[in-house]
C-alpha cells in the first residue's frame, strides 16, 4: 500500500464519522430534543426529607416530600423563591409522604429555583428552616 493510499482512507474513516455525528445531532434537533430543551429532573432537600416526585406547571408546582428524619414534623409553610410561600399546618408522622401544591405564575420552558421549608420537629418544638433545589421542564 502506498502513503497516499493510507491517508485518503483515514481521512474518509474519519470523515464519515463526524458526519454520522453531525446528522445524528441535527435529527435530535429536528425532534424537539434541543439541549436548552432538556432539563434534568432534580430535586433536593436536607437529609431526612425526601422529594420524592414534582410537577412543574405553568399555574405552580406540585412537590412530594417523605419525612424520613425518625420523628414527627408539622409543616409550617412551603414555598419557592420565585413564588409565594404557602402556611399550612401539617403534621407528617415519620415515613409519611404528602403532596404540596404551591400556586405560582411560571413562564419559560425550564425551570430552576431553590424550595423553601419552614417545619416544627414536634418532639424538640424547635423550628427549622431549609432551602433545597428543584429544576425541570415546565409540564403542559
């Protein structure tokens, strides 16, 4: 074989595979799969509360929290930072799971903000407060 021989050949090696690349990346485009499209499902609170699902909507967010800290907690208000947060007065008993919906205006297609938890451990009555993290895609 000759050198010429050789480098034509791996130039069209390479050649058809950063094509296959550019094609397979403009269909995901074609698709509706942009990457400021997708969003990673995150959602995170202190250890011993756990997110366990969320929602995002254009009307609010709805957010299931399980207490996993050992003992009861009432739940004095929840919220995000680009919402209002909500008082309520729930007491979650230890492994219980409960649903919060939260009522807010949200635009745009991704969605990142910190959640805000104010609880009352009911053994201790000491008030807490914790801020975790929730992003996503904004759900029809």
């Amino acid at each position: 074989m000759q050198k010429g021989q050789i480098a034509i050949e791996t130039l069209m090696v390479y050649g058809f595979a950063i094509l296959a690349v550019a094609v397979a990346i403009g269909a995901l485009y074609y698709a509706g799969l942009a990457p400021e499209k997708i969003k990673p499902r995150i959602c995170t609170l202190e250890q011993g509360l756990a997110c366990t699902d969320f929602k995002v909507q254009e009307t609010g967010i709805e957010i299931l929290i399980k207490n996993l800290k050992g003992s009861a907690l009432q739940i004095n208000s929840i919220g995000a930072e680009q919402c209002n947060n909500i008082s309520v007065s729930i007491i979650m008993q230890s492994n219980e799971q409960k649903s919060f919906s939260i009522p807010c205006s949200i635009s745009g297609k991704n969605y990142d903000d910190a959640i805000l938890l104010f609880y009352t451990d009911v053994d201790s009555q000491l008030v807490h407060s914790i801020k975790g993290r929730m992003s996503g895609n904004v759900e029809p």
